[in-house]
C-alpha cells in the first residue's frame, strides 16, 4: 500500500471512529434516566431544609394535596419562615450585618427552567415573593439592593422594619464584644430555607430564601439568591438546594453540582454526598465549614447530605411527615 492510500485510509478510519465515538455519545445522552418504577410516579411530595422546614412544608403541602403547583407550593411554603420573626436567619427577625441593618437574598425555579431572584434586598419581608414577581414580569434573573426595594414597591409590596428587638439585641452584643472575629456557621447564625416540591403533574420547583451570615460585611451576598448554587431545577432530572457557607456552595456551584450528578444515574442521596466531599476537597482548612444539600428527583426520591453532623431536613407526602436527619462526611 502507497503511503498515499496509508493515509487517506487511516483518515477514514480514525473518521468513522470518532463518527462511531460522536453518535454513541448522542446515544448515550438519549439514553433514559435509571428505571426506577418501583417508585410512585409524580405523588406530590415537599422537602425543605432544617426543622423550621416542618411548618414550611405544611404550608406547601395545602397547596399540593388539591392539586396546586409545586411553583406556588414553594413560595407559600418558605414565606411561612420568612414571616416567622422567631427565626434568626431568614427574613422577618433575621440577625443583620455588621451595620446593623437586614439585608436578604432569595430565589425561585420552576419546572421551565424560568427563574427570578433579588439579592441585598432591603425592608420587604418576602423577598420570595419579590423574586417570582422578578422571574414573571421582568426579562431579567436577579435585581440587587436599592433596585431590587423600588422594584418591589413598584409591585406592590410594602416597606417594614425587619430588624426585630431580639435581633437588635444580639447584634449589640456582639458589637460589644471583644472578639468580633468571623462567626462560627452552623444553624444559629446563618442558615436558609431551601425547599423543593414536585406536584401531581410531575413538576418540580424550587425556592430558597435567607437573611444571610450574620454580621456580614455591608452588601454581602451568599449563594442562596445564585440559580446554580442556592438553588437548581431541571425537571428532566430534579432539582437541589444548599444551606451552609454560601461561599463554599458558590466555589463548586453546588445545586447545579447535585443536579448533574443525578442526570449521570447517581441517586439524590449519592449527588449530594458527592457535591459534600467536593467542597471538602476544595478547602485546605474545613474547620467551620458546613453545608448541606437536599436533593429531589424527577422520580421523588429524595436524600440529603452534609459536611458535618447536625443537619437535617423536613419531608411531608400523602404517607409520611418527618424530620430526617442528614448523614454527613465529617463530625463536629
């Protein structure tokens, strides 16, 4: 054979390989996620984070038991938390920056891949609500700061004082303290609501809501109002919520990480713990640094999974209202 011919043969060779590789993969991504019939087609079922998450879900729940959206479910759910002025990390109550003042982020998802968020927002108790109006009014994703407050009054929504005397309290405290080093994360001073729901049509969606890291710098903003790393939904596959180190979920782009990860066959349980131990890699120091994310599937299996021990999630369906404790890679 001429060197010629060689050539021009190993060409088409190396050609129809690579053709062959190119329609396998196109295959490959056709191909169904993991049959899992065992399991009860779109049964409505709610799952939110911590054990604030249990009154949220009841919330919700009222909604899918008649049919409703899992859109609207998670907007009434999470706005019970924002409202509840017992609350030290979301909304109404919530522990403010190092000014003193009450800063909140949040954003919504549903099933169309449609999405809104508001990030720094000022003086309006449901940024959840405020978010959706984003996502259904506007061409944009995310309105920030004094934008976010005119477009909200815009809408209708009223301005309060959020900052409640006990939050007042503990932030003067602290002021006063010695040691105003970076405070400690765990469920105490910065948390969210993460809640995802999938309705009797199958449709998932997604919210998530906070008041941040308490005495933040002025202008913060974690990852909970960040579609990707607070929140993700691909109702192809299901969706995912982060609680934590907002920081450390933005690093690895964490619901988005949880979602990809079940798209490749991985259960939810098994997405988020393989999101957890990416974040563990990614820090040379994980002293302090808790996540955790809940995960839903298109299938409504749920599961869960932390850095550390002590997080836990809230799920209520036709069957079943619990709280479920996360397992977690590391202890406290």
């Amino acid at each position: 054979m001429s060197r010629r011919k060689f050539i021009k043969v190993s060409a088409l060779g190396v050609g129809g390989i690579l053709l062959s590789k190119f329609s396998s993969a196109k295959n490959e991504a056709k191909k169904p996620l993991p049959n899992r019939s065992n399991l009860i087609a779109f049964s409505p079922r709610v799952i939110s984070t911590w054990n604030h998450g249990t009154k949220a879900n009841e919330a919700a729940w009222k909604i899918l038991n008649i049919g409703g959206t899992a859109l609207d479910a998670v907007e009434v759910g999470v706005r019970v938390t924002e409202s509840d002025a017992t609350n030290r990390s979301v909304g109404l109550g919530g522990l403010p920056d190092k000014e003193g003042k009450v800063t909140l982020d949040a954003c919504i998802m549903n099933h169309k891949s449609e999405c809104g968020a508001v990030a720094f927002l000022q003086d309006i108790e449901n940024p959840i609500s405020v978010a959706r109006k984003v996502m259904e009014e506007t061409p944009h994703v995310m309105l920030a700061g004094k934008g976010a407050q005119k477009f909200a009054l815009e809408q209708g929504f009223k301005k309060k004082d959020l900052l409640t005397p006990e939050a007042k309290k503990a932030w003067q405290k602290w002021q006063e303290s010695e040691d105003q080093k970076k405070p400690e994360i765990n469920s105490e001073n910065h948390d969210t609501i993460g809640m995802l729901a999938i309705d009797s049509n199958g449709h998932i969606s997604g919210a998530c809501t906070t008041s941040g890291w308490a005495y933040k710098l002025h202008g913060r903003v974690g990852d909970s109002p960040i579609i990707g790393a607070g929140l993700f939904i691909d109702n192809e596959v299901g969706g995912a919520c982060a609680t934590g180190l907002g920081e450390a979920v933005i690093r690895i782009a964490g619901s988005h990480t949880v979602v990809e990860l079940m798209r490749q066959g991985k259960s939810p349980n098994e997405a988020c713990q393989e999101a957890v131990e990416r974040i563990i890699r990614k820090h040379k120091d994980i002293k302090g640094v808790q996540v955790g994310f809940i995960a839903i599937s298109k299938y409504g299996e749920v599961g869960s999974y932390s850095v550390y021990n002590g997080f836990n999630f809230a799920l209520k369906d036709h069957n079943t209202e619990k709280l479920i404790d996360a397992k977690s890679v590391l202890k406290w």
